[in-house]
C-alpha cells in the first residue's frame, strides 16, 4: 500500500518536472527566490540616495532611479524578498486552514458540516478588499499584519474546494475500512485522507499564493502597508506618490509590475502543470493526442484507442 | 414554484446572516485591537482634530462607558437606522451621505466592465471550447492567462500612461469633463462614457480570462456527455448544438461563480479607480487611508458588503430562471 503511495508521488513528480509548463514555472520561481536571497550582494543599496530622483535608465542605474534617488533594480530585487515570503508564507498558512476547516467540515457531516460552511460561505461572499483594509489599518504596519489579514480574508475558497474534495474521499471504500477497523477519525483524515489530496493541496498552495501576493501588493499600494520597507507594494506606492505616472517615469513602475506578474505567471503554469500531470482526464486526453493525429479528433465523438500493446 | 420560492428566501436567510456576520465583525475588529480603540484614534489624531469630532468619532463606534453588549445594540440600532457616523476627512459630513454620492459612479462603472467581461469571456469561452484545438484556442487562454496575472492597478497605471499620458487618447482622470454640467444632457452622458471607457477596458482585460477559462474548461466537461453525442447523432446544426444544448447548460456553473467572484472583482475595480481618479468607492477608500478615516472605511465596507450580498441575490433569481430543475 505505502509503496504504491510512493510510487505515485514519484511519477507525480517525474511528470511535473517532464512537463514543460510546469518546469518553466518552477525555473522561474527558483530564479526569483535566488536573486532574492543573493539581493543584498549584488546590487546596490536598495534605500540609499544614489542619484538624481527620477533619472532615467543608464549605465549606473540599470532601470534608472525614483523620485528618493533610489536605485530601481537595487528595490526591484530587494523588494522580491518580503513580497515572496509573506506570499508563501501566506500560501501554506491558507493551504492548513483550509485543509483543517474544510476537511473537518467534509469529513463529519451533520450540525458540525451545517455550522462550518456557513462560516465558510459567510467568509467567502464577504469582498475582500474593504475587509483587509480595515483590519490592516487598526493593526501597527508590517509583515505580520498582512500575512494575518491575507489569511483571514482569503482561507475561505480553498475551505471550501478541500471540503468538497473531503466528501467524495469520505463514502469511498478504504475509508469505510479504517473505519471499521476501529481507525481513530483523526488518524484517518491525516494519514489516509489527507495524502491522496496531496496534488489538490498542491495546486491549492500555489493558488493562495498567487492571491497573497497580487492582495498584498494592493494593500501596500494604498498605504497599509510598512512603506519605509522595501517591497514590491511599495515601490508601487511611492512611484504612485512620487508621480512617476505624470512625469513619464515608466522605469518606475513597469519593473515591479512586470515582476509580480512573472512570479504570478509562472505559479500559474506550475498549477496547469500539476493538472496536466494529476488529472485523470487530461492525463487520457494526452494518451488520445499521442495515439491520434488532432485534426481526427472530432468534436463531441470519443475516439476508441486500443491502449494495450 | 413553491419550492422556488421556498429556495430564495432561504438564499436570503443566508445573505442576511451574511450580513449580520459582516455587521459584527465591523464591531468587534476596532474593539479587538491590542490596546483601547478610543486612545489609538485619539493617539493618531493628536491636535488634528476638534473637540467636536473626537466627540462625534466617539459617537459614531459608541465608545461609551455602557457594557459591551449594550454598545452592540445601539450599533445595530444606529446602522439600521441608516447611520454609519461622521466621517473624519470631510468632517462633518455623515459618511452616509458622502458614500450615496459615489456610490452611483462605481455601479456605473463596476457594473458595466463586470456585465461585459462576464458575456464576452462566457461567449469566447464556449467557441474557444467548441473549436479545440483550433488557433484561438491555443493562443488566448495563455494569453489572457498573463494578462491576468498582472494586478488590475498595474495594468490600469500602464494604460493610463500609454494612452492618457503619451497618447492623450483619453482624459487622466475623473468622471467627466469640466465643461458639462451633470444632468440628463447628451453632453453630460457622452462625457462621461469617454472618461469611463479606460478603466473599464482595463477592468475587463483583466478579468475576461477568468470567465473565459471556467466557461471553457464546463464547456468541455458538458461536451463529453452523452445528450451532445445524441444531438450529433440526430444530425441538429453544430451552431445549434454549442448554444443552445452546450452553452446553455454549461454557463450555470459559471452564473454561481459569478456570485462568488464579485467582491474579488471589485476590490480590483477599488484600486483601478484609484488609478483613474475614478469618483467612486475605490477613490473614497483611498481617501479614507490616506487620512486614516475609520467611519468612512468601515461605512465602506458595510455598503459594499451589502451590495455585493444583494447582486448574489439577483444572481440566485436569473439561475432559477435559468435553470429549470432549480424551479421544480
């Protein structure tokens, strides 16, 4: 049993790292996070006064300067450091909430299931943008306020998908057996349950963390953020403050801009990239595309493919 | 239609719990704070303020001296009495008023780039899933995909830069022009369709993958059923098949996404009239930031809170009309 688990998780991750989308994703990610750590060597100081606010690209300053005279690509990379780590941090922190809440309420039905998707459902119709505004101006500025306003806002969607996930596994066979065999609920949700999701906690992971980072940037361009730290957000605040728009200054702003949509990208392609590899009906939409010419697939007729050789 | 009806209010019990969830977390969240909320605002607002506004913010989050329980009664008395306090930046304007005056502004704009991603993404959707393989199913969905993953505000200061700034294609700001006066005037309406058409182009660049995406991957899923193989067999046209058999179906699922993704399209559509200097809530919520305005953040929240419950609820009637099992 425990070598059959293993075996698919190997293939699952022989599969991901074989298919493209997926490694050029995950490529990219692994860049940012080491240009991230490496940042402090290699560039400038990212809060020094180096040159006249505002210059445009040149030699020196590889994407110019901003309205505090500050090195762009110097804040451009050091910026990656805390947007990333509340971003992840804020994925996983997302990703356990979500498993325990929705697993919980999937697991038991009945008045426990009743009273936990509404809290849920309540959580998840409520916008989220005004809510975090809220809660990030009440509390002192600073990572750990925004993680804990991303997770609080933002648990209720993968709650959910793994509550749904939780009822299909509960009234399958093996679970009845551990249940029969005297298996603690606990136990069963954690070791039996919990690592046949691990493809859906996956893709759920990089799902949050694309959502904390593109909402944590939001709050910070407003101002709820710390905005004497280096981030992302922030560079994104002060060329908003600083009029890099009115003034032409595009290198201000497109940087940051181009960064986060990369990283949001490349998390996308991973998660297609999980699909591709764990989903049953891709995996046999593939087996039919390497068996059949594509322009013979006709819409809406199953094409018969002898699979055994 | 019994049950229909039986359905819907119990989809309205559920908004109003919503709602009262909503309701109470506005009330406990300054209340919860490390520290009193009283000494934080007074803290923050030293020798900014007028006696008479420290009374009214006192005022408005009923910071008496009264028991918890008996501040959270004449709370809820007061917002269903319609009062949400005196706003902070405008002083002494009741927030009521100054959110009603742009409430209207982001209806109009939200709104519309919401109803027209939402059709145009549901439409290219169901032809991209028709047509698979085909070219534009191999190019838009990673197309938009990208375009997605930048932040709304991003590619809304992109836009505004490229065809406000260096173009001067459209205005860098506002609802409408200096020179009309706001009315029922064609000058007026023209006017202010010109200076809403960028942001909501942005907006419904951003958003059209997402509808795109879910009505393609439904799509597919109805496509392999049987009662399309059927109508293949019984030789119906293709164009019949993929609107009426196909689409029909397959759009529910997303008519209840619909409902789910509002307030996450709208916190993007707040930030992109920030951008644009959009006088609507966005700009309002800026505003209240910026001079850290409690009441006006936390009206804010309760009226688009409120909004967002009721959309969902004229969600949930066009899927009873829409879905004939639901009207069993």
């Amino acid at each position: 049993m425990d070598n059959n688990q293993d075996s698919i998780f190997t293939r699952w991750i022989i599969g991901i790292l074989r298919n493209r989308k997926a490694i050029t994703g995950v490529v990219i990610i692994f860049l940012f996070i080491f240009l991230a750590a490496l940042g402090p060597f290699i560039t400038q100081d990212p809060t020094a006064f180096l040159s006249t606010p505002l210059s445009p690209p040149s030699w020196e300053h590889w994407l110019g300067t901003n309205g505090q005279g500050q090195d762009v690509l110097a804040q451009t990379i050091s910026g990656a450091r805390q947007t990333l780590l509340v971003g992840f941090t804020t994925g996983i922190m997302v990703v356990l909430i979500g498993a325990l809440i929705g697993g919980i309420s999937g697991y038991y039905s009945g008045r426990i299931d009743d009273f936990l998707s509404l809290l849920i459902n309540v959580f998840l119709v409520m916008p989220g943008l005004p809510l975090m505004v809220i809660l990030a101006s009440w509390l002192p500025p600073g990572p750990a306020t925004l993680t804990g306003v991303l997770v609080l806002t933002g648990w209720a969607w993968n709650a959910r998908v793994i509550r749904s996930q939780m009822m299909t596994f509960r009234s399958r066979d093996f679970v009845s057996a551990a249940i029969v065999s005297g298996e603690h609920n606990i136990r069963i949700i954690v070791l039996e349950i919990m690592p046949r999701m691990l493809s859906l906690l996956a893709s759920s992971f990089i799902g949050a963390s694309i959502y904390a980072i593109g909402a944590q940037v939001g709050l910070e361009f407003l101002g709820l953020g710390d905005v004497s730290t280096v981030t992302w957000g922030t560079n994104l605040y002060w060329a908003s403050n600083d009029m890099a728009l009115l003034t032409g200054s595009w290198w201000n702003f497109v940087p940051t801009g181009l960064s986060i949509a990369i990283v949001s990208f490349a998390l996308t392609l991973i998660n297609f990239g999980i699909d591709e590899v764990t989903n049953p009906r891709l995996i046999a939409e593939r087996v039919w595309r390497e068996k059949i010419p594509i322009d013979t697939v006709v819409n809406g007729i199953t094409p018969v493919v002898k699979d055994h050789e | 239609m019994n049950q229909s009806l039986n359905y819907l209010l119990r989809r309205l019990g559920f908004y109003f719990i919503a709602a009262w969830a909503a309701l109470t977390l506005n009330f406990f969240i300054p209340r919860l704070m490390p520290g009193d909320p009283a000494a934080i605002i007074f803290a923050r607002f030293r020798g900014k303020l007028k006696p008479e506004a420290i009374n009214a913010l006192r005022e408005t989050f009923g910071l008496t001296d009264e028991p918890l329980l008996g501040q959270y009664w004449s709370y809820l008395k007061s917002i269903l009495q319609g009062d949400l306090g005196i706003s902070i930046a405008y002083f002494p304007e009741p927030v009521t008023n100054i959110i009603s005056s742009a409430l209207l502004w982001t209806i109009f704009l939200a709104g519309f780039s919401l109803i027209i991603s939402f059709s145009l993404g549901t439409l290219l959707g169901t032809i991209i899933a028709w047509k698979r393989s085909g070219k534009l199913d191999s190019t838009l969905p990673p197309v938009l995909a990208f375009v997605g993953a930048f932040p709304y505000f991003w590619l809304a200061m992109v836009a505004l830069y490229i065809f406000g700034f260096e173009l001067s294609w459209f205005p860098l700001g506002h609802a409408y022009g200096d020179d009309v006066t706001p009315g029922f005037n064609m000058p007026f309406i023209l006017s202010a369709l010109y200076h809403a058409a960028l942001p909501a182009l942005t907006m419904i660049l951003v958003s059209l993958g997402g509808w795109m995406l879910s009505m393609r991957n439904i799509m597919i899923t109805t496509l392999g059923t049987d009662y399309i193989s059927f109508a293949h067999a019984k030789g119906l046209s293709s164009r019949l098949i993929m609107l009426r058999y196909a689409a029909r179906n397959a759009i529910l699922p997303n008519f209840t996404g619909f409902g789910m993704a509002l307030g996450f399209v709208l916190s993007g559509a707040l930030l992109t009239e920030i951008i644009f200097s959009y006088p609507g809530q966005g700009y309002l919520l800026l505003q209240a930031v910026r001079a850290q305005d409690f009441p006006l953040m936390q009206g804010l929240f309760m009226t688009i809170t409120f909004a967002v419950l009721a959309a969902n609820w004229m969600v949930d009637i066009a899927v009873l009309f829409f879905d004939p099992r639901t009207r069993k």
